[in-house]
C-alpha cells in the first residue's frame, strides 16, 4: 500500500503588533545573540561572524541587516545565513538584526544582537 502524507505549512511570521507577514515564516531559532566587541561568534573563514535565522520559509531575495547595514547573504529552504564583518562589531550595544525582502516589500525584526565590552554568557537553552 502507499504511504498517506500531510504536510503542514509553516507558521507565517507575526509581528509584535499582531499583524501576520505575507511573505516571512515564524523564526524558528537566530544566533548568534551576543558577542564581544571585536570578536567573531561563530568565527568563518574570513574573519567574519556568522549569522543564521531558522525559519521555515524566506523570499529567495531576502537580505540580513545588521544596524542598517547589508550583510552578505544566503536563503536556502529553512535557513538564512550571512556573514556580519568584525568591522561592524566595534561599539557595545544592543543591535537589530532585521530580514528584508525588496521583492515582497516586506522586512521583519528577528531581534538584537548584543555586543558586550566583556565576553557574553553563555545562551540559555531555547525550546
């Protein structure tokens, strides 16, 4: 006999406002979240650090920001990396992580990477 399959789609990503994006999944998990100023979490091979967002679903156009400024970046099916360069973690703060989409005319905050003048704790565990 053949095998009986439901597939559920992906949960569309809701803002804090409540209203539901047409174009972005629910994040499923983002990291790194913090950092020391100067310091490449997730380290790759050029020095910079690198950045992921899990998500079920991204426009193939979409673009991490870091603070306003474009990051090199890849959509695949359920995952969206970028490289962020050391260049941009210089200053302690609190800094927005935002996935832009040009095409959908659409951009969600994923959240705020922390770089710390100190080495961050260690992440607590996410569900």
């Amino acid at each position: 006999l053949g095998e009986f399959v439901v597939d559920v789609p992906p949960t569309p990503y809701t803002r804090e406002d409540g209203s539901v994006s047409a174009s972005f999944c629910a994040i499923e998990l983002w990291g790194p979240q913090a950092t020391q100023v100067g310091v490449a979490e997730n380290p790759q091979p050029d020095g910079s650090m690198g950045v992921y967002v899990r998500t079920g679903c991204s426009p193939k156009d979409s673009t991490l920001y870091f603070d306003g400024n474009a990051l090199v970046t890849t959509v695949q099916a359920d995952i969206v990396t970028a490289r962020l360069p050391v260049s941009l973690l210089q200053s302690v703060g609190e800094f927005p992580l935002v996935l832009r989409s040009t095409r959908a005319g659409e951009e969600i905050v994923i959240g705020n990477i922390a770089v710390t003048s100190t080495p961050p704790a260690p992440p607590e565990p996410t569900q």
